[in-house]
C-alpha cells in the first residue's frame, strides 16, 4: 500500500499534472451547478455561524484592527482584508457543523475551498465560471488527498479539513487565478508545507474545531501568493522521510490520490447536512426522528436507548455530559436525545435550552453508544446506525439508516437545498427580501456574481 516505487517518482508532479489539466477541460452545465450548490450551502452554513459567534467575531475584528478592506466580512456587513476575510468567515463555516463534507476522506472541504476563494475572488473581480472552476478543483484536491490517508489520518490524531483543506483552498485559488502549471505546483507544496490542525479541539468543551478550518483558509491564500512571488518549492513535497504522507500518516492507498483517469469529479460525491451536529451523529439522529413518530410523545417512558454504528463514529462521539453547544454537536448521545424528543435536530435544538433542559439530559444518559463489526464493515461506503429504543411498559422501538439524508445515495434536491438555507437564514434574522436575492444570484451566479457580495 505504501510504497509502489513508480507511482512514487515524483507523485507530486504527477499529481499536479492531472489536476492542471482538469483546470484546462471544459467542465458540464451539470458540474457547473454543483459547484453552485455548494457554493448556496456554504453562504447559508456560513452565515448562521456569523451569527452564533456575533460577539465573538466583532472581537477578532477588534484584535485586528483591520475594518477597512476589499473582501466582504460575511454577517458583518462590512470590508476586511482578504486575509481576515478569509480566516473570520472560515471560523463562521464551520461552527455550525452544517457545513458540507465526504465520508470517504472524513473531511469538509467546502468550509476551507470557499472561505479562501471568496475574497480574492471579490478583490480580483474573477469571473463567475473562474469561482467555480476554483471549487471544483479545490474539492477535487482536497478530496484526493484525504482519500489517500484516511482513516490513518484521523487516528494519527489529524483534522483532514485543517491539513487537506489548506491544500485544498491554495489549489482552488490557484485553478480560480489561471495560475501556470509551476505556479499552481509550488501553491501546492506551500500549502503542505503548512498544513497542520489536530483533533485535540473535540476535547472538552472546546470552540478551537472552526479555529482549524479558518487557518486552512488562510494559509492557502499565503500559500498562492508564495507561487505568485516566484518562490520554489521541493520537487516532490510529497514523497520522502518528511514529505506530507510520511509526516501525516501511517499508511495511505496511492490508489485514492492518483485515480487519474476517474472522470466522476470528487464534488459530485460530497454529503450536504440537514442536521446540525456532526457527520457522524446523522444516521442515529434520523433514526431517532423516525422513532420520535412512533413514540409519540412517550420519551418520558424511555428506559434505555442503544446505537450500533461504525467503530470510528464511537470515539470522541459517546459522551453523555454535555459542557456546551460545542460539545452537543459531537455527541451522538446528545443528538439522539434531543432528536427523539422534538423530532428534529436543528440548528435551534443545539442552543443551551435544550442543553440544559432536564428531561433531554435524563434521556440523554440512558443512551448507549457500541460499534458494531457490522456497520464498520460498511463504512464508509455505508453510513449507518441501529436505534433501539425499550420502554418501561415494554414496548421495543427499532430503526435503521444506511444512507442518512443528504448523501449522493439520498440527496437534498435543489428545493430542500434552498429550504435549509432560508431557515438558516432566518435564523440569522436576514431579511426576506435579501436572502431571497442571495438565492437567486447563486443559481444565476454568470450574472450576479459582483452582486452578491453585497448582500452576505
């Protein structure tokens, strides 16, 4: 698996040849619009992070000192540099754990593609085909990448949206700027240079996950601009004893990263979230809300609840004490909890009311979390969990999701896509008339690109 010495003479080249001559191709009306889907999803996800985090980003803003500028500060209302654009809105992307993502690779990669691409994209007043080029192959590059090293990634302790992201968003921008070949490979080996971001931030209560996915955008801006500045990188900054798969991973499948001749592009294989918590909480949390309408109000009878899934879904995602929103999002406990209980998970059922309503948190502690040999078996190409509920007058509730909504298997359609982002929205107290406009230039996006900008 890790050492096929032909594949190896400089996999970076080779890669780098494949993804530049993807940025040459003429790309589908069909790919075009899922590039806008995500693009849709991404300012709704993003938005309703601004949001939660108001107080907090006006903060960061402070720190800075940076209030004047030509990249749109998303929720703000107001211009920064492209760099704090970039960082702030890539902290709000994530926050929210709305924001899109793959099984496959366990990573999210339009949280750190877009954050970055947006700004410049503002400030070099690019085309709307050039943005959309840039997330295309920004997805492409990231979910390649995280393909080639998970699950060894992730158990190494490695958020793959924090170091694949960063690459990434620098070959987004790089694909979005018509760099030249050269160009785009030294962005590349900039951005692995400095990839970095670890899972230590699921710890505790910790608020530190989106801090990961803003530095992904970040440095992929610096990364692109070291390109631009005629820097050299390494020849091959993949390969060898401190080359990017050495240094991240104990194993990676080359087969992941060198698919070259694949013509289903990676984007087209994301999921987008209509629940707000964790990928891996979703096949339980729709479990439990087909539950919900079989209990019937009942939850108060629950006497113990169990959920089988994947193994890599039980660790740091079993906790029963709930510190935070923070912490609610990543616990499946939690998620079931509060999705048998209302029937819904929500951005609005992750909010401290339910946190520490009483009846959610005694439910919460009867849940119990186990992997099965089974659904790990399946994973990733199967997501699933088995919810069953026992109550005390003896009734027994089962159910199980394979493909949780949202899935390429199960997808949101256009519709359900714009539904999500107005309730985000409206959550965020965006007026109608504007969000609405936010919808319609998106899908128009040749025409009202520039237009946008003034209204995120």
């Amino acid at each position: 698996m890790n050492s096929d010495k032909t594949l190896m003479n400089n996999l970076t080249d080779r890669f780098i040849d494949d993804i530049y001559a993807l940025t040459q191709s003429t790309f589908s009306d069909a790919l075009l619009h899922q590039a806008k889907r995500c693009l849709l999803d991404y300012l709704g996800v993003t938005i309703a992070g601004a949001a939660m985090l108001k107080n907090k980003g006006e903060n960061l803003v402070e720190a800075f000192g940076e209030k004047e500028g030509q990249a749109t500060l998303i929720g703000h209302n107001e211009k920064t540099s492209i760099e704090l654009a970039a960082f702030i809105n890539g902290v709000y992307s994530h926050v929210a754990e709305l924001d899109d993502g793959i099984n496959s690779g366990i990573v999210h990669p339009g949280a750190p593609v877009i954050s970055a691409l947006l700004p410049i994209a503002e400030q070099r007043k690019v085309t709307a085909y050039d943005l959309l080029k840039g997330v295309i192959i920004g997805y492409e590059t990231t979910i390649r990448l995280a393909n080639a090293i998970q699950p060894f990634h992730k158990k190494r302790g490695f958020h793959a949206t924090g170091t694949c992201g960063t690459i990434g968003a620098a070959m987004g921008i790089a694909a979005m700027l018509n760099f030249s070949k050269s160009q785009m490979k030294t962005a590349f080996s900039a951005a692995a240079v400095s990839a970095s971001g670890t899972l230590k931030v699921l710890e505790d209560d910790s608020e530190l996950k989106p801090y990961n996915v803003g530095r992904a955008a970040n440095n992929g801006i610096l990364s692109a601009f070291m390109a631009v500045s005629s820097f050299a990188g390494p020849s091959d900054v993949l390969s060898g004893q401190a080359g990017f798969f050495s240094t991240f991973t104990d194993q990676y499948d080359l087969s992941g990263l060198s698919n070259f001749l694949d013509k289903q592009r990676s984007i087209n294989e994301i999921y987008i979230k209509p629940y707000a918590a964790c990928r891996y909480c979703h096949p339980a949390i729709e479990a439990a809300i087909k539950l919900n309408t079989q209990i019937k109000g009942d939850t108060h009878l629950i006497t113990n609840v169990q959920v089988k899934t994947y193994e890599l879904a039980v660790n740091k995602h079993d906790h029963t004490s709930i510190e935070g929103i923070s912490s609610a999002k990543m616990s499946i406990p939690y998620s079931v909890s509060v999705s048998l209980v209302n029937g819904k998970a929500s951005i609005e059922d992750f909010t401290m009311d339910y946190i520490n309503n009483s009846s959610i948190s005694s439910l919460t502690k009867k849940i119990n979390i186990v992997a099965s040999d089974e659904l790990t078996s399946l994973f990733p190409k199967k997501c699933s969990a088995i919810v069953k509920v026992l109550t005390k007058d003896g009734r027994s509730y089962t159910e199980r999701v394979d493909f949780p909504k949202g899935e390429p298997e199960n997808p949101l359609s256009d519709i359900e896509l714009e539904k999500k982002f107005i309730s985000l929205a409206q959550f965020s107290n965006k007026p109608k008339e504007q969000y609405l406009q936010i919808i319609k230039c998106v899908w128009n996006l040749q025409d009202n690109l520039h237009n946008l900008f003034r209204l995120i």
